[in-house]
C-alpha cells in the first residue's frame, strides 16, 4: 500500500483538481441563456422523456432498477489489468490508487468512444431520435459510475452508494456554486459514519440533475433538428458528457479512497 506521503501528494491533485472544475467560465454561463427558448421549441415527447428520467433516476436511488451493473465482469477487468484474482471488494480495496485510477482512465476512454457512436447514430434522425438518445445517456452515465464505485472498492447495490453515484453525476453537470455545494455536502460524507440521513435529506434537490441533463441538451437539440448535421454534433455532445461525468465520478470516488486510507494511517499513528 501507499506511504501516507504518497497518498497527500495524491490528494493535492485532487483539490487542485476541485479548484479548478469550480470555475465557471463566462462562455458557459453564455451558452446557457437560450436554453429556455429552446425549451419551448422541444416537442412535447422530449418533454415526456425527461419526466419519465425523474421517476426512473429516484427509482434508481431505491432499488437500482434496470441501471444496476455487472460486478463480475468488472472484476474480471480489474483482475486482467492488475494479474491480481478479484473475488470480492476487500480484494479491490487492497489495490493501489495508482492502479484504481489507471483502470478507471481506461474505463472512460471505451465509455466516452461508445457514446460517441451513440450520440452519432442517433443524430442522423434529427430531433425525433432524441427522445431515445436522452434516456439511453443517462443509462451509461449511471454505468459508468458504478463501474468506478466497483473499481475503488464500492458496492453499487448499497442504497447509500447510490446516492453518492448521483452526487457525483449531479456535480458533473453543476454550475460553479451546485460544484461549491456538492463538494461541501461530499467532505461531510466522507468525515462521518453516520451519513445516511444527511445524505438522503440533501438529494432533496436531486431533480435538478435531470433538469441541468435537459440544459445539456440544449444545443444538441439545436443541431439535430436538422437530420444528418446532428451526427457529427451528437457524437461530440454524448462524448464529452460522458468524458465529464467519468472524470467527476474518477476523482471524487478516488478522494473517498485515498481519505480513508489517510485516516487510517492516522489511527495507526494514535
């Protein structure tokens, strides 16, 4: 395992990294002034889907539902890059950091190449394979995440990792105050045992990660209402989010590792 120093120089990165994500650039704030007005152009079936995206994401939260992913095969992953056996999540906890977060890089990579070819084969029809193209982004986005809770040693099927799954999509779509506020709330998470409440009373909020996934589609629903153009659009569109919601989930998942293993140096020391 790691030496204590190793793990704070790993730990500094990531708070540079928050540094940074918190900012909002003046072109972001921009692009999201005509989405209202698009809004109102959307016909009423892509609206439908968002709602249903509401119900369908608290379903997740409950039970996992339909988005829940395979454990097996991610161990066989981790086992393949490591040439480690990985029968369990005490055997993943073991792992080093390094290696977490070099399977969770790669992991990204194929995701963000997948809907890429999503986003590009639902753009050719325009505005009416959008309505497919929103739910189905969602599905692998919550993949996603699950795959890098499983890969830092974190079950999805626990109700609790759920939540901090959608914490980590909710701060991938944030502004630079919802990012302020989701990394405040997660510093508490990660300080307390006794979390489950506190977590459960603060996704209160939580409509707003589909409402902020209907904002992303702003633009996309611009260009694919044009047939054939929204290709080449959706393709980038579903690989960025997909790169953003990886990278939240990648350095957000890796600080809870690297915080509880700081803390159990401490204990040590004590």
């Amino acid at each position: 395992m790691e030496s204590k120093q190793e793990l704070q120089n790993e730990l500094q990165k990531i708070k540079e990294w928050e540094k940074d994500i918190s900012g909002l650039w003046f072109w972001e704030k921009l692009t999201r002034l005509p989405f209202k007005v698009l809004d109102k152009l959307t016909p009423a079936f892509v609206h439908k889907k968002i709602g249903v995206l509401l119900d369908e994401l608290g379903s997740y939260i409950q039970t996992g539902g339909k988005y829940l992913t395979s454990e097996k095969q991610m161990y066989k992953s981790i086992h393949k890059h490591t040439g480690t056996p990985v029968e369990s999540y005490e055997d993943i906890t073991a792992l080093d950091v390094k290696d977490m977060n070099e399977i969770s890089q790669k992991l990204i990579t194929r995701r963000s190449k997948v809907a890429s070819v999503q986003g590009a084969t639902t753009g050719i029809g325009g505005i009416f394979t959008l309505a497919i193209d929103i739910p189905a982004l969602l599905g692998m986005s919550l993949k996603t995440l699950q795959e890098l809770a499983i890969i830092h040693g974190y079950d999805p099927n626990d109700k609790n990792e759920r939540v901090f799954i959608v914490k980590c999509l909710q701060f991938s779509s944030a502004d630079v105050v919802g990012k302020k506020a989701i990394l405040s709330e997660l510093a508490t998470y990660y300080n307390r045992e006794e979390h489950s409440k506190e977590m459960m009373s603060q996704l209160q909020g939580w409509r707003e990660v589909v409402y902020t996934y209907r904002d992303n589609f702003g633009w996309k629903k611009l260009f694919q209402m044009i047939p054939v153009a929204g290709l080449i659009f959706g393709a980038f569109t579903n690989r960025s989010m997909i790169n953003d919601v990886g990278e939240a989930g990648r350095m957000l998942y890796q600080k809870r590792r690297i915080v509880e293993r700081l803390e159990k140096y401490d204990e040590v020391a004590e």
